[in-house]
C-alpha cells in the first residue's frame, strides 16, 4: 500500500448498479447480490478520509459521492463543455474527473495550490497517498507499529481486541 499510492493517479469513481449487474451470477456470492447501495456507506467513509473533488451529476452510470469542491475546467475544456451543452443538452456531458486531489484544506492537509509535478510526489500532501494521509491517521491512535523491509502476506483481526494481531 505504501508504495503503490504514490502512483496510483488519483481517480476515484464509484461503480454503479450498471457496473455491478453483469457481475450477477458470474462471480462472487457477494458481487451476485452487491447493489451500489450495500457498498455507498463505505464509498462515502473512504471519501470522507482521503478528500475528493468532483461535481454531482447526478448520473445513474456516474453515482455521485461526498465531494469538495471540483477543480476548475481550463479554458479549452470549458469551450468543449459548452459546445456538448449546446449539441447534446442532458445527452451527453463533460465534467471533472473525480480525483483524490484537495480544492480546500481537509484533515489538515493543505488545498492543492497547482505547482505542477504531482508524480514526483506532493509536498503539501494536497494529493491521497499513504505517505501524507493513512500513516499519519494511523500514527496519530498510538496504535500504530511500522514494520519496514516487510511483505505482509495476512492480516489477522481480534475482534475481543479489536485490533490486529501479530
């Protein structure tokens, strides 16, 4: 998890009905009877924690989620935006992706202020990565133990201790 989301790109979207129904009967036990409302609840906790901007749509192929505020189009997305408005009205639309990327201070961590290289990692931890958010938060119970140079296989849950175990 470390490594991996500091590379990750940052989208988020969560699957509707639509994305879950060919599943049905095909996979899973859980996938066969998963409707986007079972899973809504946990997509708005992790939302909620790592911060993402979007705008509601509205769409039922585009569920909405707990969003800041989105990032601005550009001036070339904008004209491309107000063209499909006009060609297609409700039809088609453009908006912004939905990105784990912070438009306003959240969890105390500073809105993104559009410095450019975000590959080579965020120093204001604007963006969702494990660096500047999850070990922070973890860190922050006094429950937390980092085991550097490990590969971690399982892991375990003690419901009596409500933690997990060694």
């Amino acid at each position: 998890m470390y490594g991996r989301s500091i590379m990750w790109g940052r989208q988020v979207y969560r699957w509707s009905d639509l994305d879950l129904k060919p599943m049905q009967g095909k996979a899973s036990e859980w996938t066969g009877r998963c409707v986007n409302a079972d899973i809504a609840p946990w997509y708005s906790y992790v939302e909620k924690f790592i911060g993402v901007s979007g705008q509601a749509e509205g769409l039922a192929h585009l569920p909405d989620g707990e969003f800041l505020p989105p990032m601005q189009l550009n001036c070339a997305e904008l004209q491309v935006q107000e063209a499909m408005a006009r060609r297609w009205r409700r039809e088609r639309l453009m908006t912004i992706g939905r990105c784990a990327v912070l438009t306003r201070p959240h969890q105390g961590r500073a809105a993104c202020h559009y410095c450019g290289p975000c590959e080579r990692g965020c120093i204001t931890h604007s963006y969702f990565s494990s660096i500047g958010s999850t070990l922070p938060a973890a860190a922050a119970t006094g429950r937390l133990t980092l085991r550097p140079n490990s590969v971690v296989a399982q892991v375990m849950y003690d419901e009596r201790m409500d933690r997990a175990t060694e």
